[in-house]
C-alpha cells in the first residue's frame, strides 16, 4: 500500500519512512506539519496521522498541543518581514504598516489570532515585535503610559478584528455575512447613513480593517500632538 494519499493538502509536509524502517521525526517536520494542517484543526492525532507515527511519539518533542502551537507561532514569525521601526518621520506610515503587516499574517493562518489572543505561552515571537514598540514611540515624544496604551490598544484591536474576520468569514471579500447584522441596524434604514453603511460592509475585510485601523491612528496621533 502507498504511503502516499492523493489530493492531500498536507501531503509536502508528510515525512516518507525508508524502507523497513520507522519515519524520521524532528521538531522542525513536525512544526511544518502543524502550520499546513492549520491552527483550527489542529490536533497531535492529526498531526500524527499526517506524518504516519504513532500518536505518542510526537510527546517526546511536544509533551503538548500548547508547546507545538507554540513552536508554531514562532516558526511563522521567523518569516515575518516587519516594516523598518518607528521614527519621528515616518511615525504614521510605519505604525500602520506594522499593524497591517500583523493582521496580514493573521488572515493567512486562520486560528492564530485566538491562539495569540489565549495568552497561554510564556512567550510569543510574533508578539515580540510589539514589545519594543513602545520603547520607539518614547523615543518619537509620547510619554510612557501613552506609549503602552497605544501600542497595546491598537494591538487587541488587530487581534480583535482578525478573530471577528475569522469567526464571521469575511477574510475574503466575496463575503455577505455583514449584511444580516447591517440590516437590523437602525443605521441601514435611516436614510442619513443607508448609503455609506452600504458602501462600509460591501469592504473587503482588508479594506474593513485599514479604514478602522487609520480612526484608531488619528487617535494615536491626537495623543502625540497634545
């Protein structure tokens, strides 16, 4: 019989055994294997599955989900390419492309925004970019506390909108799923806000998500100039 499955969506991370001799594992097979089943179905008996081992011999690399998910996130995050940091002259462009550059990689692995927003990991080097943030924005005028507000606010707002993204469909922007929502809205049938409401939900979730992270920079940007 074929260890090869046909029309699999993970097949190319799939470890072939040799001949007559058990599958090579290692950390790295196993993590790459977790990233292309996806964060939503991910489990170690898919995983297992996948690369054709017994169930418990993924416990000696990853005694748990939550440390493969773990390794996971950060094997996507080695692969980020983060915008340049902040300066006092590029302040606004690059605060906006960094959270973009976030919400980006979000939507391309469905289920990483609820395993970022879990808070169960010690730590998270996807997150780690959003650690010195602030450091920069001290350097740029805000005080301290603003500077931690801004970038922590603007940060569960991302995390927020990837999940509700995620959680409604709306990643694609074929998606109507907004519609229902909209129409029970007293907005949708009050002629003064009937055409830009319409206008709002037929976004693609990408446009959606820049337009409300530009109103979350004005307000950033208001703190900085008072």
């Amino acid at each position: 019989m074929s260890d090869h499955l046909p029309e699999d969506p993970v097949q190319a991370v799939r470890t072939a055994p040799r001949k007559g001799r058990p599958p090579i594992l290692d950390r790295t097979g196993i993590t790459e294997a977790a990233i292309a089943i996806g964060f939503e179905e991910l489990s170690m008996s898919r995983v297992a599955a996948v690369l054709k081992v017994r169930h418990s011999a993924l416990y000696r690399y990853f005694p748990s989900r939550d440390l493969l998910v773990a390794a996971a996130i950060d094997r996507i995050a080695a692969g980020v390419d983060w915008p340049e940091p902040v300066t006092a002259e590029q302040f606004r462009p690059r605060l906006h492309a960094t959270f973009h550059t976030l919400w980006t990689v979000l939507g391309a692995h469905p289920g990483l925004a609820k395993e970022t927003s879990a808070a169960r990991f010690s730590t998270n080097k996807l997150l780690s970019r959003f650690d010195v943030l602030p450091l920069e924005l001290v350097e740029i005028g805000f005080g301290p506390t603003d500077a931690l507000y801004a970038v922590y606010s603007t940060l569960h707002f991302t995390l927020g909108s990837a999940i509700m993204s995620e959680d409604a469909r709306t990643l694609g922007p074929e998606s109507g799923s907004r519609r229902p929502l909209a129409e029970n809205s007293a907005a949708w049938t009050d002629a003064r806000t009937h055409d830009a409401f319409a206008t709002m939900i037929g976004q693609s979730a990408e446009s959606w998500f820049a337009t409300q992270l530009d109103l979350v920079l004005d307000g950033v940007c208001a703190r900085l100039r008072s």
